[in-house]
C-alpha cells in the first residue's frame, strides 16, 4: 500500500512540474515565477493549529475533501470540508482582501472581472512559485464559459491582496487554503469546486439587484446554490444548451448521459430527493422576494463605477486600493460598462418551478441601461 506521506510527495509534485511548463500567474502579472526545481517550504506547510483544532471540533478528517465557495459583494470566501458523514460542513470563512471588476461574470480578456460560476480545480492548478505567493487557478473559462464565447486566462485565487481579474487574498490566508486543497488530494479527491457567486443569493440580495441585466445567470446559479445548501453533498456539474444543469443523471441508469455545452440537453432526471428539497427551498424564496417587491425595497446601482472591493477588515489597512473603473480601463469616449447577452434560464427537469424569478430572468433592461449611473466619488470607503 502506498503510504500517504509518497502519496502527498507525487501530488505536489506533479503540481509544481505543471507550474514549470505553464506558468501560472493572475492577468497582468509581471515577472516569472520562481525555478521549480524545489518546491518552497510554504507550499509544503503542514495546516494550522487552529485549523487542526476546527477538524476536531467539527468531527472532519485531515484529507477528507473541501469545496469553496467565493461571494464578490459580501467579500468573503467560505471553506467547507467533508465531514465523518459524508457531508460538507463550514469549516472557515475567509474575509477576501480584494476582488477586481464588478459584480457579474468574467466576459472577456482584460476586462478585469473576477469570474463567476462552478470550477473544478484539479492538481495541476495548484501553484507553488507564484509571484502572488500561492496560487490556485480556477480553471477559468469553463465549458460553459467557453460554449458562451468568454475568454480570458490566470484567472486566480492567490496572495499578496493584489487583483486584476482574481480573487486575491492575504499570504496567511491563502497558505491556509492552499494546504486544506493539497491535503483534499492526497485524501484521494481528484478535483474540488469553486463554487463563486456575485453576492449571497438570499431573496433580500436578489430583490436588492432585481434591475441587474445579470440576472438570468445569476438565477440559473442560484440552482447549483440551492442544490449545495440543502443536500450539504457537492452539486454534479454538467452544461448543455449554453447553461448550466445540476445533479443530473440518466433516466435508464445503464445508459451514461453525454452532455454537449452547446448542443441540445439530453433525457434525464434530478436526484429526487435534493429535487424536492431545493424545490421547498425556492418557494420559501419565491414567497419571501414577492414580498421584498411589493414592499418596493431600495433597489442597487446597476454599476458601482468602482474596481472590485475588499472586505471592510481591509479597507483602512490597504487604503487607496478601490479606485474607479475609468481610471483603470482604456478609455473609449463612452461609458465603459460591461455588456452581457442574457442567459436563458429554464428548469427542463422540474426541479425549480419559478414564478416570481422565471418572471424576472425575462425583464427587458435597456431602460435601466440607459440610465445607469456610474458611481465614481470613493472619498468614503464602502461597506462590502
């Protein structure tokens, strides 16, 4: 039997070789990453104790399996782990130091978004010598990113609480994550999710950004979200039809189901009992964001003017770092605001029947564009 110790040994190594051929660095970096001839030491750091504490605490095995989740607006990154059921379990919560872009997914190349959406993360992703101190790639674009025409490269989660594109936190933070993701491989898990979602899909959050033309893509991924909260196991991933589908499986189980990104969804069904759960769970919500609306609660700017944000624990400690949008773009003589062809949002498996947010998904927003304000005064820094 292989020992857990060669087993950890072949895993970062194979990540550092990958590092070697292809350089992982988020957009914009400069520099090369440091010789691979080694991997450094804090690559190789054993977790913390008071991560060592928590797996106690929350009856988790060192290797069993994470998934992360990542909320631009609130600014924070959850990790969760693979508890003695099975289940995933909130280990910690990880204030983001800086996040770049707007809220909304990544387009296209240079277009500074952090991307959003559901990455698997394997083994080779992971790099030690990066310039931003670790560094996990999320893998962007996609399948689904690439069968909607988005591009874009080094699109990461990394140190050094610099961000042009990524998900950027503190050294500490980052080695921390770093070592929970390297320690899930050696456990055996091939790949993690990074689950990453514009703010928490809660229906305040939803009716607060109910003018968002973002909206279609982020209703189809609050179903992977619902999915994940109400079963704790993590969402099986698939794209057909330029969209995401969640948990689906074969109609005659001994027939495997191939999924085209963009071409017709094929026949198949959705684990019945995380179906029914998520189904309760988007009534409540159905019922709870009707009453958000007609209630005629504040409704957020469409664009905030500004490159990303920070967590409020960083605002005072890194100042200057939110700056606006135009200073950093190239200019175009008009105003510079992301474009997005809506994604159709649709439940061909019944597991999310929608009325109040199949109605939404369909609202027509070129009035809202039109009259968007870009928010450029950052004399006072704001609450994520």
């Amino acid at each position: 039997m292989i020992s857990a110790t060669l087993v950890r040994a072949l895993v970062l190594s194979a990540a550092a070789f990958a590092g070697a051929l292809t350089p992982l660095r988020c957009l914009g970096e400069d520099g090369s990453p440091l010789p691979a001839n080694q991997l450094p030491a804090k690559a190789t750091q054993e977790v913390s104790r008071e991560l060592l504490s928590l797996f106690q605490q929350k009856k988790m095995p060192k290797y069993s399996p994470i998934l992360v989740r990542v909320f631009k607006e609130e600014a924070e990154l959850e990790v969760w782990k693979q508890d003695v059921t099975g289940h995933f379990q909130l280990l910690k919560t990880y204030p983001i130091c800086r996040w770049s872009g707007d809220l909304g997914p990544k387009l296209h190349e240079g277009d500074r978004q952090a991307p959003e959406g559901f990455y698997a993360i394997t083994p080779e992703l992971m790099n030690p010598n990066s310039n931003y101190y670790l560094a996990i790639n999320t893998g962007f674009p996609n399948s689904f990113d690439k069968a909607n025409d988005r591009d874009g490269s080094f699109l990461m989660i990394h140190g050094d609480c610099w961000s042009s594109g990524c998900y950027a936190m503190t050294d500490p933070q980052i080695a921390d994550i770093y070592s929970l993701a390297r320690d899930s491989f050696v456990g055996g898990q091939p790949s993690f999710q990074v689950q990453a979602y514009p703010f928490r899909l809660t229906p305040a959050n939803l009716a607060y950004h109910r003018t968002n033309p973002n909206m279609p893509f982020w209703l189809m991924l609050k179903e992977g979200n619902d999915h994940f909260l109400v079963s704790h196991l993590q969402p099986k991933v698939d794209v057909c039809e330029r969209r995401y589908v969640f948990d689906a499986y074969p109609t005659n189980s001994s027939k495997p189901v191939a999924f085209d990104p963009a071409g017709k969804c094929p026949t198949f069904v959705v684990d019945p009992k995380i179906a029914r759960l998520a189904l309760e769970k988007q009534r409540a919500d159905e019922v709870e964001y009707a009453q958000l609306v007609w209630d005629n609660v504040a409704v957020a700017a469409i664009y905030s003017g500004l490159d990303g944000g920070m967590n409020k624990v960083f605002v005072a400690r890194f100042p200057g770092r939110i700056i606006p949008l135009a200073m950093v773009l190239p200019p175009t003589g008009e105003l510079n605001l992301p474009q997005m062809t809506p994604i159709p949002w649709a439940d061909n498996h019944g597991s999310l029947t929608s009325k109040f947010f199949g109605g939404l998904a369909g609202l027509k927003f070129a009035s809202q564009l039109h009259v968007a304000q870009r928010r450029t005064d950052i004399s006072a820094p704001t609450e994520p």
